[in-house]
C-alpha cells in the first residue's frame, strides 16, 4: 500500500499523472462528438458552441479560484498572447477538429491529430532553440510507429474517397493550431500559474466560439436538439474541456512541453478501446500491437532534472529545460 501511495506521489510530482489523465479527457472528447452525431442532426458550430458555452462558467471559476497577491493584473502584451492561445487552442483546433469528425472515425481522427508532438518538437526547436535528445526522439517515434501500426487497419477500412481527404485536412489543421497553443502554453506558464492559464486561456476561446454562433446560427436548433445531445455537452464541457486544459497546463508545469505531448500519445490508444466500447468499432490485432509500442515508448520518456528546478525556481524553469 505505501509502494501505491509513493508511486502515486511521485507521478503527482513529475507531472505524468496529470498528461495521461489529459490524454484520457480529451480522448473521450471524439466518442462525444460521435454519439452527439449518431443522435441528431447537429451541426459542427453549434455543438461546439454548447461545449464552449458550458465551459465557460467553470473557466470563469478557474480564473477566480487562481486570485492572489502571486498573480499580478495582465499587461497588454499578456493580455494579447492569451486571447492567441485562445483563438487557436480551443477555438481554430476545436473547430476544425468537429469540421473533421463529419467525415472520418474517431479513430481516424486521433490518428492525424496526434502528430502534433511532433509539431511541438519543431516549433519549439524554432522558438526555444531546445534541442531533443536522441533518448527522446527514439522513444518519440516507438510512439508514432505504434500508432502507425494501431490505426493502419482504420485507414485500409477508410480508404482514401473525398470525404475521408477533406476529413482529414480539417483534422491536420487542428493538430498543427493546436501545437501551436502548446508551445505558447508552455512560454506563459513562465508569466502565471496553471490555473489562472487554463481558465483565462479557456475562457477566451469559449468567448471566440460563442460570437461565432452568434453570427452564423439559427438559435431554433438548440431548442429542437435531443436530450442526450445537452448531455455529451455537458460531458465535453466538463470531462474534456476544462479538466484537461488544467491538468495540461499542470503537466507543462512539471515536464515541459515536449515530454507532455509525448505522454499525450496515449490518447489515440485510448481513443480506440473506447470506440470499442462505446460506439462498437473493432478493435484488431494491429491496435493491439500498436497499443503495446506505444506504451514502451511513453515509458522511457522521463524527465531528466526539469521537475526538481521547476519546484525549486518555479514553473518557467521546467520549460526553458532542454530535453
């Protein structure tokens, strides 16, 4: 029992409890589209709108629960590199990724999004000339040929018709503005806490989508939608919205960014056993050996000495780390 509770302890401190349960939160966040989909006839603005509406209360009260003398009033330059991770962590990546989910599986779906570990590593080798190490990118691709090997039999279902193309287009937009959040994720942790990122950052995406309704929607629709259809909002809003984005930003905190969207491979993997059982897509032996890599890979990503300097000198000492 006290081996559990130290181990626990310990991915607590390293910031790995926190990216797989942001992995598993926003896994989740694809069998909600689906089902939303499989139930009604709700276009992709304005389930989005839902979640985002929903959301914003509970980023509201993140910015609220983060006050204190720690947290100085945003100058404009702060102000404006938000309202940026805003528009494209969880606005553009958002909103191309339910574009994305009309056409292609979830599966699919998490197969094209999560390249962008990859995009963070480039990014970051732009911005933070930090430069992996060879223990990294070794692991990093373990991951992706699991992946690769785990959704193959997805793609030979899919096929390429023009519906899949356009699919997947709109999803590789998502995971390139998404990279993009991350890395800026990881600058603004150096500027404030976590928590009052997650909600400032949340919060103005959740503004951004609901101006967007506002300009294109016919509000009778929200009113004529099933039951069931508030309650997957209400889930994504919740489960994989405002919960993930706290526990990334906690995971960031604590690993940096590259070693959070490592562990965020996880998330395909998770995806596919919960289509499974969730939305019945079969599962074959080639998501089982993909599952299998993947796991070895993420093992062996460790951080080296990020997570004692980021306690000892505070959240920007684990993301100026090289990895």
């Amino acid at each position: 029992m006290n081996r559990l509770r130290g181990l626990f302890q310990r991915c607590v401190q390293n910031g790995s409890l926190f990216a797989v349960l942001s992995a598993l939160g926003f896994s989740l966040k694809a069998i909600f589209v689906k089902l939303s989909y499989a139930d009604s006839q709700v276009d992709a603005i304005t389930l989005l709108a839902m979640r985002m509406g929903l959301s914003l209360p509970l980023f509201a009260w993140l910015v609220w629960a983060s006050r204190g003398p720690s947290n100085a009033p945003l100058g404009l330059g702060d102000g404006v590199r938000v309202m940026l991770l805003g528009l494209f962590g969880y606005y553009l990546a958002s909103l191309f990724d339910f574009y994305g989910l009309q056409y292609i599986s979830a599966g699919l779906e998490r197969l094209i999004l999560f390249i962008y570990p990859t995009l963070v590593l480039i990014f970051q080798a732009i911005a933070l000339r930090e430069r992996p190490t060879l223990r990294t990118l070794a692991a990093m691709g373990l991951c992706y040929l699991g992946l690769g090997i785990a959704f193959v039999h997805d793609v030979s279902v899919a096929g390429l018709g023009g519906q899949v193309m356009l699919g997947a287009a709109w999803v590789f937009a998502s995971a390139v503005t998404y990279a993009l959040y991350y890395s800026g994720t990881g600058i603004m942790l150096k500027r404030m806490s976590s928590m009052r990122l997650a909600g400032l950052a949340g919060g103005a995406s959740a503004v951004m989508v609901l101006v967007h309704y506002l300009l294109v929607a016919d509000f009778s629709v929200l009113w004529q939608l099933p039951g069931s259809v508030w309650v997957y909002a209400a889930l994504m809003a919740l489960v994989s919205t405002v919960l993930p984005i706290y526990w990334v930003a906690l995971a960031i905190q604590r690993m940096g960014a590259t070693h959070t969207a490592a562990v965020g491979n996880l998330g395909p993997v998770l995806t596919v056993f919960a289509s499974w059982a969730v939305l019945s897509e079969e599962v074959s032996i080639y998501q089982i050996i993909g599952l299998a890599l993947v796991l070895v890979g993420v093992s062996r990503l460790k951080p080296r000495q990020a997570t004692t300097k980021a306690r000892t000198n505070g959240p920007s000492a684990t993301v100026a780390q090289k990895t």
